[in-house]
C-alpha cells in the first residue's frame, strides 16, 4: 500500500515543527493604531531580544511579579520554554512608535494550566504584561496598550469570545490598567505563587466597557 505524497507531506522532515496557528498566527497581525502611537506585536527572537528581556526582568519593580530576575539563562529558559512549545503561547515584544518597550505572552488560556482555577470557555485568550522601563510605566501607556492588543485578539481571533489576564493582586497599577481597558473584574483565584485578580475583556461586552485610554 503506498500512501498519497500530500499525505506523506504532512509528516516530512522539512514541516516545522511548532507554529502559531493555535493564536491565529499573530505574527502575521501586523500594527494598529493607538492614541499613544503605532503599536506591534513582535514575537521574540532570543538571540535580538534577551538581553532586553533579561534587563527588564532584573528590574526590582518587575521582578516583584515576574520574579525571574537573575542570570539571562534563566529569563532564556522561560522564554524558550514558549518558543519550543506547540505554539499554545508566544512571547513578543511591544514595539511603539519603532521603539520596543514592552514585554507580552499571547496564550490560549483553555489548554493553559489556568483552567484548573477558573471556568474556561473554548478559545479563550490570556494576556500577560510587563512594561519594561520606569520611565515608559510613568508615560501610563498601560490602558491604552492593553486594550489595544485586546481588540486585536477579538478582531483576529473570531472563534474567541474572551481576552482573560491574572495579575496578582497586589499590583494595583497593573489592575486599575486592565480596568480601564474595558476588563471587568471577575473574581479572586489562587495560583501557584500568588493571589490573581481574574480580568476578563467580553466580546459581547466589547464596547459597553469602554473607560478611558
């Protein structure tokens, strides 16, 4: 019996062996405006973006939440952990007005670790966030960012009805930031490592929820 040679295709060598399609390949989103400038997603590349990521990450007010401050190879090992996975989470840097000055994680929060501590919906997407210098968190580009890359998430991904994102608790700015993007506070949960705010942005509810950028 020979199989068909498109069939054998799918299984050559040469097919990479992760992609985006779990996110609707978001490196092909392109930019968006905002009223604080031009934004992108760009997804990282370790050997441009480390020792960015790796500045950032030993940042005593981002390592209080990300707590991955140390030597690069440990802000490597998380990164890579993403980028050699199935595609279920991409780590891209937020690049405003050609300057990149933020740090995020697309990920589908259905087949997350997540699911165990909030009722998932098929297709929901999380967000993860951290702006990387003191003096780009006093700008409070923060809202205006968030929902940005919310409203992409919901015009790219249509089979998503919901953008989720659990920043501890304890970071208030972060909170007040996803509150102003149109997320509504859902709940408390207990994660490994912290107490989260569980912030959901509804499609349904896309422009009703709609304070301030």
């Amino acid at each position: 019996m020979r199989l068909p040679d498109e069939f054998v295709a799918l299984f050559s060598a040469d097919r990479p062996a992760r992609t985006d399609d779990l996110l609707d390949h978001l490196r092909t989103w392109g930019s968006v405006p905002t009223p604080v400038g031009t934004f992108q997603l760009v997804p990282v590349r370790v050997e441009r973006d480390l020792p960015l990521i790796h500045g950032w990450m030993n940042d005593p007010a981002v390592a209080a939440f990300w707590e991955l401050a140390g030597p690069p190879n440990e802000t490597e090992k998380h990164v890579r952990a993403q980028l050699d996975g199935d595609g279920r989470s991409v780590p891209c840097l937020g690049v405003l007005d050609g300057t990149p000055l933020s740090y995020w994680e697309i990920y589908r929060a259905d087949l997350d670790p997540l699911t165990r501590h909030y009722p998932a919906r098929p297709h929901d997407t999380g967000i993860h966030l951290l702006i990387g210098d003191a003096e780009h968190r006093a700008r409070r580009l923060g809202s205006a960012l968030l929902r940005a890359v919310a409203d992409q998430i919901l015009d790219r991904r249509p089979a998503c009805a919901r953008v989720v994102a659990e920043p501890d608790l304890r970071n208030t700015p972060s909170v007040a930031a996803f509150l102003s993007a149109g997320f509504r506070f859902d709940s408390e949960v207990d994660l490994p490592g912290k107490r989260a705010a569980l912030m959901v942005r509804d499609r349904v509810l896309r422009h009703v929820l709609c304070n301030v950028w």
